[in-house]
C-alpha cells in the first residue's frame, strides 16, 4: 500500500507517524526501458531513408516525439512527489502535505475532538476520506484506491481510539 506507520504503538509518548504518497506503476527503470524501446520503435522506419534528404525531413518530428513522451512521464514523476505527513500523539494531531508545485499544507488539532469521516457517495472520490477537528474538515489520502482509503479511515479510527 502506498502508505506506512512509522510506528506502530499511538499511546507512547512519541507518537506515531503516518506517511502517504501516490502508487507509481512505472518506476525509474521502466521509464528508462520505455523511452529506449520508444525511441528505437520509432528510429526503425529510418532505416530506409538513411543516406537521403528523408531522413532529415522525418528526423527532428521523431525527435520531437521522444522528447514529448519524455516530458510527459517526467512532469507525471514531479506530480508524483506528493507527500502526506499525519503525526499523532496524544495532544495533537497534525497533517502536512507537500505539494509538487505548490505551497505546503498544515493542519492540526487536538485529537480528542478529530472525527475520521468516510463519504462513500459525496466526495470528489469514491469512499472520501476526511478529518474533521476544530474548524476545519481536510482531506486525506485522496489519490489511494477506495479499498486503500477505507482500509486507512479503520486504522485512523483505531488509531484515535487509542489515544483518547
């Protein structure tokens, strides 16, 4: 799952640490795979023009291709670095998000009066995860899976439940 506690026990002193992020299905080596299998599909046509003016002609459009693809996937990566920090201790609970390319986000609140809410119909998403405490309702985990995120609002629940 695309998502970890750093620590398992809530009711320590420390607390505990919960990480989020999106699923990549193309890591680094497969992107470096799919740009080489891109790239020499696409150079395989030359073959037959290589020697005339052809070749110059098609070649800065096949160049273009694999640069936009390569722009694509690497701009889908940067998206990708989204980051989602929830810590809990028994005082206070926080969430931080880091933004690709924007500012980053900071939520707290006292965990005795944070309610974990599940929106299986009325969120952006299916199953919408949410917190609520103090004056404000944030979302959470909103890139998961609807399986990931109702299996995260009974962990947050528990989690909670702990510490108060």
């Amino acid at each position: 799952m695309p998502y970890e506690w750093t620590s398992a026990r809530v009711d320590s002193d420390a607390g505990a640490e919960l990480h989020l992020w999106p699923y990549r299905s193309l890591p680094k080596r497969g992107f470096v795979i799919f740009i080489g299998l891109t790239a020499g599909f696409l150079l395989l046509p030359l073959l037959a023009v290589v020697g005339s003016l052809v070749l110059w002609g098609l070649l800065p459009f096949l160049i273009l291709a694999v640069a936009g693809v390569w722009w694509g996937l690497g701009r889908s990566y940067r998206d990708g670095e989204l980051v989602e920090a929830l810590t809990l201790t028994r005082d206070r609970i926080e969430l931080v998000r880091q933004n690709p390319r924007g500012p980053r986000q900071r939520w707290e609140a006292n965990p005795y009066w944070v309610q974990v809410r599940l929106h299986p119909h009325d969120g952006p998403v299916p199953d919408y995860l949410t917190l609520r405490g103090g004056d404000r309702e944030v979302e959470i985990g909103s890139f998961l899976t609807p399986e990931e995120r109702r299996a995260l609002y009974g962990e947050l629940h528990d989690a909670l439940r702990q510490v108060r």
